[in-house]
C-alpha cells in the first residue's frame, strides 16, 4: 500500500502539539549546520543572513564547505563520484552535489547562505529527514534536514551520475543534474516506494509553509514560500 507523505506531514509534522513543545530528546538530525561558499571570503550581503543562524545555534556544530574542502572531502571519502565530480560543467553542480554529500555523511540541516534562520531549529530535528515545498512543483534543496545515511539521500547520490548529462541548457542541466528538478524526480521515485512497512527512520516528511510558520514568524529569512501570505 502506498503512503502519501502529505498524508504523513499531515499525521505527524502536525501534532497535537506544536514543535515549540516537542521533547528535543527526541532528535535524530543531529546538531550540525552545513553551509557552503566557493572560498571563505562571504559577500558582504550574505553576512547578515549567516549570522543570524550562528546566533541562534551557538550548541550547533558549524560545517563551513568551500570549493577546496568539498574536493578533498569527495576525493578522501566518495573516491567513486569523483569522476562524475569532475566532470561537471557548473560550480553550482558541485555545489548542489557537496550538500547531499555532506547529509549523508554527517547529517544535520542545510542551509544557503542567503537563508538567514528567525527561529532555532531545534524543533525541525526529530523528523529523520525533509524537504521544502517551492513553487510551482516540487522541492528545494536551499534547506534540507537529515539523518546521516537516510535512504532517500543515499539514493539520490547514488544517482547523481546517470543525471550526469547535457540537458539542453546551462540552466536545465543544472536543474535535472543536481539541482531541485533532480531532487524532486528523486523525492517522486522515493515515495512510490514508502509503505506501511516503511521504518520510521526511513520516512522522508515534504515541509510545507505552515510547518515553517508558527504565529507568523518562519523558520528561515528570505524565501517567500516561507512567509506568511498577508
């Protein structure tokens, strides 16, 4: 039997009570923070947006990747997709592919550089792992929570080579090689595999608006799938 996530959101994202009272002795994502820049020196108009998920995580683990450190981490520990690594045409792709990475490897949240946090997200750690809902279709990969080794990002980086293609444009090979079409064509495969069998630590929750906004105030800065609608 087949099990829709929005069910599932629906079932256990929305608990009688709200995330601010969840046992936080519950997580499973553990405590980690995954940013990600070509090098160290941050734009001025990043900075802020940066902080402010500093500030409000000072027990967080803080995983600052650069070009540098995601190409050694590839090549010490996935010496398998560095050719695939290699190849790509895009830094973005590179980009993209270190952030599923690093979930799988360490767990932990995702987070771009231009999403500032308004909220700990200490209340997002006990789902095993999630997705934003964008706008028109399908998910993001800005902010992605995990477990370290979920099923579903092992799968996705498992085949992030046969995506590994010209896709027409600069735009959609980025899109269906890595970036959020790819993701969302993953997320799509995924679900039609979850049943009532499916173990909770294997259960991939799609985050929808009203999960992010408790009282009017969102988890993240920046994004307007976010914000509450006025």
């Amino acid at each position: 039997m087949q099990t829709s996530i929005t069910g599932l959101t629906s079932l256990l994202v929305h608990p009688t009570t709200d995330f601010d009272t969840i046992h936080i002795s519950d997580a499973k994502i553990p405590k980690i923070i995954h940013q990600t820049y070509a090098n160290r020196t941050i734009p001025d108009h990043w900075k802020k947006a940066q902080q402010s998920c500093l500030d409000l995580h000072p027990d967080y683990e803080y995983k600052f990747w650069t070009d540098e450190s995601a190409n050694d981490f590839i090549a010490a520990e996935y010496p398998w997709f560095k050719p695939t690594w290699d190849s790509y045409p895009h830094a973005i792709q590179r980009a993209d592919a270190i952030r599923y990475f690093a979930l799988v490897h360490y767990g932990g949240i995702y987070i771009d550089l231009d999403d500032g946090c308004n909220r700990c997200l200490d209340a997002l750690l006990p789902y095993p792992a999630w997705l934003p809902l964008t706008a028109p279709i399908g998910v993001s990969n800005d902010v992605m929570g995990s477990i370290p080794h979920h099923a579903f990002f092992e799968r996705a980086i498992r085949a992030l080579p046969a995506y590994n293609r010209n896709w027409a444009s600069p735009y959609l090979t980025v899109m269906y090689s890595t970036g959020p079409l790819f993701l969302s064509e993953m997320r799509e495969e995924y679900l039609r595999e979850v049943t009532d069998d499916t173990g909770a630590e294997e259960l991939l929750f799609t985050l929808m608006p009203s999960d992010y906004d408790r009282d009017g105030k969102s988890v993240f800065r920046n994004k307007a799938y976010f914000e509450r609608s006025t």
